[in-house]
C-alpha cells in the first residue's frame, strides 16, 4: 500500500459526496472522526461542527475518518488523510476528535498512529499538533480520555468548537498558552490543569439549533439522509440516561417551520434526530410536511406512548417498514425502577399499530443487566413476548446489557457480570425458540459491554489499558489483562446492587440537585 492507495480511498469516499465544503482558507484544521466513514457521515454533531466551523471567515475544517481496516492500513504504512485536501492530519496545527462512545477511543489511538502523532498528549511537543476532543461522550465520563489529548470540549459544541479553534490559532498554537487562555472558561476540560475533576458540560445557544447534515452520501449509515434536529435533550428521567432532563434544561424544542424550511430541496430521505423526538408538541406537523414533499422519513427515537395512528400512518407513507420503540426495562418492575414510563400496555399498542398499517417488524430495544433484575423479569419479558406475536407476528428485540454512566442517578452501580448477561440471553434465547421465528433476538456483546463499563466509571488508568490492550492486539483477553495490569477498577463502584428503593431515594437526590442548579 502506498501514499497513493491512501489518497484513491479517500477520493471514492469524497467522489459521492453531494455538500463537500471546498474552501481556501489562510487556516485549516482536521476535523476526525474516529470510526469509518460511514458511521462519521451518520453522525449529526459531526456533520454540525464540520458546518459551522467551515462558516468562520479564514477558517477551514478538512475531514478525516478512521480506516475501515485499521490495522491493515497501520501495517501498510498508509497516512491518514483528509478528505477535502488529501494531506496527512499530521501536517495541521490543530485535530479535533468527535467520540461518540468509549469504544472508540481505540479508533482515536489508531487515528494518532496513522497520522505519526505520539498517542500520549506527554510524549508530544511543541512540534506535534494540538490534539482536542469533544462530543457525546463528553456528557458522560471523558476522563479515560484525558491522557491522550490536550483540552476536551465538554457536552455541546456548536460554538465550543469554534472558539477554542479561534484561540488556539490566536495564541500561536501553542498548548501552554492555550491552556493558559482556557483555564477560566466554562465547558472545557483540560486534563493537566484539572486533574480527575471534569467542570461542567457546556450548553450552546439556542440560536444554533437546529444540527443539520452538510453533506448527502450514500456512503453513510444513513444513506443519502438528510439529518435534522427537531429537539435537543429530553425533559423525561430515565435514571440510566445521561441526556435525561437535569442535562442542559431537559428538551429544547426547534419549532416546525424552522426544522421544514431547512431540508434541501435535493433531499429525498429525511432523518428527524433528537434524544425524544417524539415528544415535541408538534410532530404530527412535522412529518406531514416531510411526508407531504414526497420524501422519506426516518425518527431517530419513537417513544411507545407517543405513538397513535395518525403518526404511525405518516411513518408508513414516509417508508417505514420497521416500528422501532425502547422499552429499556425487562418487566413492568424493571421499567418502574427506572423511571421509564413506557409499559406492557404501550408495547402492546405499539404491536398492533405496525400490524394495522403493514409494518414489517416491530422492534423493541431492551436492557437486560439493570441493578435490581431477577431471572423473576427475563421470565416475565418471555412471557409477554408470547402476548406480543399475537398482535404483531414479527417482533425484535434489540438487547443490549446495562452498562452505568456518569450524571445518572445509576452511575456507580455495578455491571451484572459477564456470565449473568450471557445465561439471561441463553435464557430469551430459548424462551423465544418456542415462537417459531415470530420473536427474534439480536444481542449485542456481554464482553465488550464490561469493557465500555470500565471505560464509562474508570479514570485515567482505564484510558491508558486501551492502549496497552490495542498494542497487545485489542482482542477481549488483551483488555482484560490490560485493565487488570493497570488496577483499572471502577472508581465509582459500589460493593453491591442497590436495592429498588435506594435507587428512588438515589433518584430523588438527583432532581434535588438538578433543581438546585448543582
Ligand atoms: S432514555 Fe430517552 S426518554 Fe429516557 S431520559 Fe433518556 S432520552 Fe429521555
């Protein structure tokens, strides 16, 4: 492989795009986005930064993507390249990570690598690029981060992001001057000044609402989709949930005309994004005037108890042949500790909707894992399956298992152990078998969901085992070993589960301090 390979992907990549912004600019800096370009190009904040920093006079953000291989790349010596110039990341003064989860702080240690950058912020100098970090991550726990880059942007964005890339170049792009202009300023984390304590996360202005997609491709997850935001944040209290209503103000609201006049003419398929998009007071309208312009329409949450025939019968005009809800808890029980409201009553209307207008699938994503769950609630979730084919003779479970996060009224509580979460999928498992096929079980990973958890409540230790465990190969074994090594122990874990209602008493505490502005 050669520096040509490199640059020939990179231009198949760009050769689809509809909206590259191609800008002169004295300055220019790398916007990368640590897993492949398709998952960058789904992804609405990236999209958004890449937007509004390319609006700032003088200024340029060039793209870049993790590899889809790698490791292969590594080996093969490629560079990692931006998309609009196809120059090496390395040459710029400045990268700015968006990270949506904690997985892919492997695919920012490769990022690194491939761009002949020092992964660790000690090991670099005044001749290295300053490295920054933001994005959905930051909300949670962005500590494990904390060794590799030299200021994290905390929580949203939008004008973060332009200022801190405005006075970095002011200040000559030098990393203790930088720091120096940073240290007082709200929504920034600067892992050398602050240590282990992580400020607050920023809130940008109203003003900047909504996201919306730059660039069309059918390259992304979201094919050739237009993503536009109709709420920000959630005025709900799932107790799991870091975008629940004491992030930010809870949802703010983009109103109907707004989130229509936006949308492109061009634009065939429409993504409506938010935390709870659902419970804007308008939506009907919103997806009728998509609907009505002959276009697509995708919802990035559909809450079960916000669904009627009106809206699911605008979601099927719109293209829609799976009803997606979440239901998180695994019985009425589960879903009552967790605040989450939606019940058997709602899943079951749910069911019937998508049978009613000619849906394909009804899809439920679940929890399983949650403080507090007996095998008593997988029985219970088996049952009610048998309840739910009736209605609806296709259905899918989504299950992925618990995993604790920071500012949640849960962070703190343990994970339920690997062999817990893999007999209660054996047990759905053979618990749907006797459906013939009408109930099907996609589980994600019991394994690499510990190790997201010891991401989401470790520290720093945490962050530095991602990168011993990448260079022992990134298998499961090599993180184990990798975590263990370095004592990488939750720092907020509890000794044991806590019951039901230290959780509520947990939660309670939580609004308090929500309410108190804390
Ligand atoms: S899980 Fe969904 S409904 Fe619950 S607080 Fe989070 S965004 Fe809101």
């Amino acid at each position: 492989m050669t520096y040509r390979d490199a640059q020939l992907q990179v231009r198949a990549m760009v050769a689809t795009e509809r909206g590259t912004i191609r800008k002169e600019a004295a300055t220019r800096i790398a916007l990368v986005y640590p897993s492949p370009y398709r998952a960058a190009m789904a992804s609405l904040g990236y999209q958004q930064i890449y937007r509004l920093l390319n609006q700032v006079p003088g200024l340029a953000a060039d793209r870049a993507v993790l590899p889809d291989d790698a490791a292969a790349a590594r080996a093969a010596g490629w560079p990692l390249l931006t998309l609009e110039r196809e120059r090496p990341v390395g040459e710029y003064p400045l990268l700015a990570f968006s990270v949506a989860y904690e997985l892919e702080l492997a695919g920012l240690i490769d990022c690194l690598a491939l761009a002949g950058i020092p992964a660790l912020a000690a090991d670099r100098d005044h001749h290295h690029p300053l490295v920054v970090a933001g994005g959905p991550l930051t909300f949670s726990n962005p500590v494990p981060l904390a060794p590799y880059v030299d200021v994290i942007v905390l929580g949203e964005g939008d004008q973060l992001a332009g200022e801190v890339v405005a006075i970095a170049g002011d200040v000559g792009w030098r990393r203790e001057a930088l720091l120096d202009a940073l240290r007082d300023r709200p929504g920034y984390y600067l892992p050398t000044v602050h240590g282990d304590h992580v400020p607050k996360v920023g809130q940008a202005d109203d003003a900047l609402l909504p996201a919306r997609s730059q660039i069309l491709t059918p390259g992304s997850e979201l094919a050739d989709m237009f993503m536009t935001e109709a709420a920000r944040g959630c005025s709900r209290g799932c107790t799991y949930c870091v975008m629940r209503r004491s992030t930010n103000g809870g949802m703010r609201v983009v109103p109907v005309a707004d989130v229509l006049a936006g949308i492109p003419a061009a634009a065939r398929r429409v993504g409506l994004v938010g935390a709870a998009v659902t419970d804007h007071p308008d939506i009907r309208a919103i997806v009728r005037g998509v609907v009505d312009g002959g276009r697509e329409v995708g919802i990035s949450s559909l809450r079960a108890d916000k669904l009627d025939d009106e809206l699911v019968g605008l979601l099927a005009r719109g293209g829609y042949r799976t009803l997606t809800v979440a239901a998180d808890g695994a019985s009425e029980r589960m879903r009552r500790v967790v605040e989450r409201s939606t019940k058997e009553s709602h899943l079951l209307e749910t069911a019937a909707l998508a049978a009613r207008h000619g849906l394909k699938t009804t899809k439920i994503y679940m929890m399983i894992g949650v403080p507090g769950e007996t095998d008593d609630d997988i029985e219970e979730l088996i049952r009610f399956t048998g309840e739910l084919v009736k209605v609806h003779p296709k259905v899918a479970f989504g299950v992925a298992p618990f995993v604790a996060k920071r500012h949640t009224p849960l962070d703190g509580t343990d994970f339920a152990g690997i062999e817990v979460v893999d007999r209660r999928l054996d047990r759905l498992r053979k618990g749907f078998a006797v459906y013939r096929g009408k109930a099907e079980l996609r589980p994600t990973s019991a394994r690499w969901a510990w190790v997201e958890y010891m991401l989401a409540q470790g520290d720093r230790r945490a962050g530095l085992a991602v990168l011993d465990a990448h260079n022992a190969g990134g298998s499961f074994a090599a993180y184990k070993k990798a975590f263990a090594a370095r004592s990488a122990a939750p720092t907020g874990a509890r000794a044991r589960v806590p019951s039901s209602s230290e959780i509520i008493a947990l939660r309670k505490r939580t609004v308090a301090a929500s309410a108190a502005g804390q």
